[in-house]
C-alpha cells in the first residue's frame, strides 16, 4: 500500500492545528498569553510589499461598504483577525503536507515509531513563532518566559501530534503488496476511520474551545448601537446648543459617544500599556550619540495648563460618505507647552513620534510653533483615553487625517530633517490635510409632515472640511438647481456641523446629491478619487423611492 500522501498530510496538519489555534486563544483569554495568529498578521503586515497591503486595504473597504457588512472599522477589524486565523491555518497545511512528503522520504517502511521527529517539528515551528511574537507583541501581560514557554510547549504538542498520526497512518502503509486482499482492504477501511477520528476529536475541541474563548471575550467588546439616529440634545454651554436648530430625524449624533468613535490602526488588537511606572521621554542623536533631554510622567502632562475642545478626526481611507470619521471631546495640553518645558535642542527642525503599537510619524517644530491648537492628548469626553483608542497619550494636528496623529505615545525625538511616517513610506500622502466631504444621513421618509399646505420631507446629514470651515452647503435634487441648505454652526473649528433641508414632497424614485463650500470660497472636489493616496473625493448621492 502506499505511504501517506500529502494531501493527508496538509489535511492532518489543518485537523490538529485547529484545536491547538482554540487553545491559544484560551490562553490568551484567560491568562493574557500571546495568540500567535494575531502576532503573525501584525508581523506580516510591515513586511509584505506597500502595494499588496494597499490594494488589500482597499479591497476589503470596497467589499464591506458594497455589501454593506456593518461597521467599517468594526468589520475590518475582523477581517484582520479572521485573515491571521486563516493565514495560521493555510501554514499548518503546508507544514503538515511538508512534513508527510519528508517523513515518506526518510523513514524506512519498517523503522520503529519515534517521537523525536515530531520534536524537531515543534521546535522548527516553534521557535520562529516566539521570534515574531517578541517582535510584535506589545500587549500579552504575562511574563515573557511564560509567554516562551507557552508558545514552543504548544507548538511541540502540534509536532508530536501530526507525527502521531504520521507513524499510525505510515504503519498501517506497510501492509505489503504481498498480504491478501482482504487484509489489505480492512487496512484502508482502518487508516479512514483513523483519520475521521482524529478529525472527529478536533472538531469537538475546536467548537468547545472556540465557544469558551469567546464567552470569555465576550464582555471586552466595544460594539455599541448607540451611533444611528440621534437628534439628542447638545450639553448646555456649547457654541451651538441653543441656535435652535432642529437635525433632521436620522441624522447622525452631533457628538459621537466614546464607544462609537471609529477605531483604525495597524495593529489586530489595541495596545496594552500599563499606567503605573509609564514615562515619556523626549529624546535626541544630533550630538551622535542619543540623549535623553526630558522625561515627563503623565502625572506632569496632567498638570500642565489643559485645553479642552470638540475636535472631528477622519481617517484618510475613509471611502465617500464613509463611517470612519467621529466626534467628540479632547482634553489634553498644548505641544507649545510641552516643548517650552522640555527645551528644543539646537539642529532639531522635526518631532518624530513613536507609538507603542510601532508606528511612527513626525510633525515640524515650525507648525508647533505657530499654531497653539496642535495637543498631546490624554482625556476623550471627559474621561482618560481607553486602551482601544490610544492610552495612554496621543497627539492632535488640526486639519490632517487621522494618519498624521500617532497614539500609544511611547516616545518623541527631535531630529534634524523631515522623515517619511509609516504610512507615508507605505505609499500614502506626505501631507494627509483632510478633504472637505459632505454626506447625506437621511431622507426622512417616515416623517412627512404638513407645512403650511406643503409636504415636507427633511433631509439631514453633515458636511467637514477639516478645520478650514464649511460657508455653505447646498443640495441638488434630480439633477435639479442646487439649493443651499439650512447650515448649523459647528461647535468648534475643528468640528463637523449638521445641516438640513426640508424638501418638498414629489412622490417617486429621487436622487439626492450634496456638495459643499469651505470658508475660503474652495468649493468641495466633486471628480471621484479613491481613498489612496489622498483620501477619497466626490459627491455623495442616494437615490429614495418615496411615496404616500
């Protein structure tokens, strides 16, 4: 009979790694080991050409706005995830296929069985992925020899299961050509029951483990429904709150709940970074060795003189009318402050920025210096910023896309000439500044109403140009005219503001099309562009069949 092919190799190997995948993450949920898909992808993802990565980003936002999957930044996020799940998988294959096509090779049809192959196996496997997992991992809170040991004891089970299986699977090959038909023929029936076995107890490891991991993950989401409708009232005291404006119903939250606000970075979960003991330090090698000028507690960065404003942030892949672009409240303290207390060295003309998470980018000390608005933030609404969204500092550049503004802040160092960002040296726009976008919420078609003999039907959404301002925002409809809109002013200059237009009822299918102008007269780009390497540009319209 034949010895084990590798198609049953590359099967075996995705059997087994199934369960020992569910195991990890277990250990991840319950004791905050690393979960080696997750490091995997996060590890991939800078090394893999800019290219693959862009086209891959934009295809994953194309696929999930066009089918309309739910949260951009939500789903996405998932993807990530399930794509270092299955990268994990597709490798296990490979490996398992590797392995059977060698083990055929080497092994003699009557050696004894051995364990040992199956330990150098684990040790191939798990050593790499210890490597990648202390070169990406920021945020496992058990101990790093925990961490090692869990990893390559894993990945030694792996090695010694699939060679398990080999050696059963090979022994039951060495029924010679010699033996009877029937002996031959219940051997067969016996490798295929064997592997429907092993098959049958990786399932059920695999579904019970699974069940678990995510009954314990449960309670960590930050998915909220909160983010729909809105019409709620504004906080007393705000610029705004009292002009009597009336959103359309449907129209999105003037201030975004915290939970809501939209989530993108480059990493597959959010950094982890302890409060206790954290430092900043402010850093430089114009003298050719590195120096450290300044180290700032965040206890320090508190008491500086605090700022406190409603600031819109929008991420540069954010498609045309897209979701990916929140408001709400910053707390946190001028830069200017900052680099008064910390003292610029002499030669430095940059800031570059380092995130926990990896993630770099530089700002001109020039631009800090003329503009006061530039902040090293530490509150969102009041409270400090969550791990999901940057603690414990992060860093706000008015009128730049999310991009630009680094989180997890671990590091500053002033250096002597611009340097490209991460994103910039992945073939995205050195200059990031936002593009004025307006978006249509909602034609409100359950709240016809009567005015003054005529049918009304709000129509409501918001408009942003970064901080330049919005003037005015008009509507056409059909094709029509355009016709400005009535335009609420904005709670801060870095906000997005509500508008609304109470259409007059024509029974039908409609298009519904909204531009803007900015403050300076620049009128709102209306040829489609794509989000790289920009951000993207165009009109927004929907089209509404609407009847009594």
């Amino acid at each position: 009979m034949r010895k084990p092919s590798i198609l049953t190799g590359g099967l075996i190997g995705l059997l087994i790694a199934a369960p020992v995948i569910v195991v990890f993450a277990l250990g991840n949920a319950l004791l905050g080991l690393p979960f080696f898909p997750f490091d995997l992808f996060d590890w991939l993802v800078p090394v893999l050409p800019s290219a693959a990565i862009n086209t891959g980003k934009e295809i994953m936002i194309a696929v999930i706005t066009g089918l309309g999957l739910g949260r951009l930044d939500t789903v996405a996020k998932l993807a990530e995830q399930a794509i270092g799940v299955g990268i994990a998988l597709l490798l296990s294959v490979i490996i398992g296929a590797l392995y059977f096509f060698i083990m055929n090779r080497v092994r003699r049809a009557a050696s004894a069985p051995s364990n040992l192959p199956g330990i150098v196996l684990g040790i191939v496997i798990g050593v790499p992925l210890l490597l990648i997992s202390l070169a990406v991992n920021f945020d496992a809170s058990a101990a790093p020899m925990s961490a090692a040991i869990w990893i390559v004891g894993l990945s030694l089970v792996w090695g010694m299961l699939i060679n398990v299986v080999y050696m059963r699977l090979a022994q039951s090959a060495s029924v010679t050509a010699d033996a009877n038909a029937a002996l031959a023929s219940a051997e067969a029936i016996d490798r295929r029951q064997f592997i429907v076995r092993v098959g049958g107890a990786a399932a059920a490891i695999t579904v019970v483990g699974a069940g678990v991991s995510a009954l314990l993950n449960s309670g960590d989401s930050d998915s909220s429904a909160s983010s729909g409708t809105s019409v709620a009232a504004l906080p007393d005291g705000l610029a705004n709150s009292a002009d009597g404006f009336e959103p359309a119903p449907g129209t999105r939250r003037e201030i975004t709940p915290v939970e809501d606000h939209y989530r993108i970075d480059i990493r597959t979960t959010p950094v982890v970074i302890e409060p206790e003991g954290y430092m900043l330090p402010f850093t430089t090698r114009l003298s050719g060795s590195e120096e450290t000028l300044k180290t700032l507690t965040l206890d320090e960065i508190r008491a500086f003189p605090a700022t406190d404003v409603y600031i819109t942030m929008s991420c540069i892949s954010n498609p045309v009318g897209g979701e990916l672009i929140s408001t709400t409240r910053w707390t946190g303290v001028s830069m200017q402050t900052i680099l008064a207390e910390v003292g610029i060295p002499d030669g430095a003309t940059h800031l570059k920025i380092t995130g926990g998470d990896g993630f770099d980018e530089t700002v001109a000390l020039d631009l800090i210096a003329s503009d006061e608005r530039i902040m090293l933030a530490y509150d969102w609404d009041g409270q400090p910023l969550t791990n999901k969204y940057g603690f414990p500092l992060r860093i706000h550049v008015p009128n730049l896309f999310g991009m630009k503004q680094p989180k997890w802040i671990m590091g500053m160092e002033f250096i002597g000439a611009d340097e490209d960002g991460y994103w910039v040296r992945r073939g995205w726009d050195k200059d990031a500044i936002t593009r004025a976008t307006s978006v249509i919420d909602t034609v409100y078609i359950d709240n016809i109403t009567e005015n003054a003999g005529t049918t009304i039907v709000p129509i409501g959404g918001i408009t942003w140009a970064g901080a330049r301002g919005v003037a005015r925002v008009e509507i056409s409809v059909d094709d029509g005219d355009w016709t400005e809109v009535t335009l609420r002013a904005p709670i801060s200059d870095r906000t997005w503001q509500l508008w609304r237009y109470d259409w007059e009822f024509s029974e039908g299918s409609h298009t519904f099309v909204v531009r803007c102008v900015e403050s300076d007269g620049t009128p709102q780009i209306e040829a489609r562009a794509g989000t790289l390497p920009s951000g993207a540009t165009g009109l927004f319209s929907v089209r509404e069949s609407i009847s009594l």
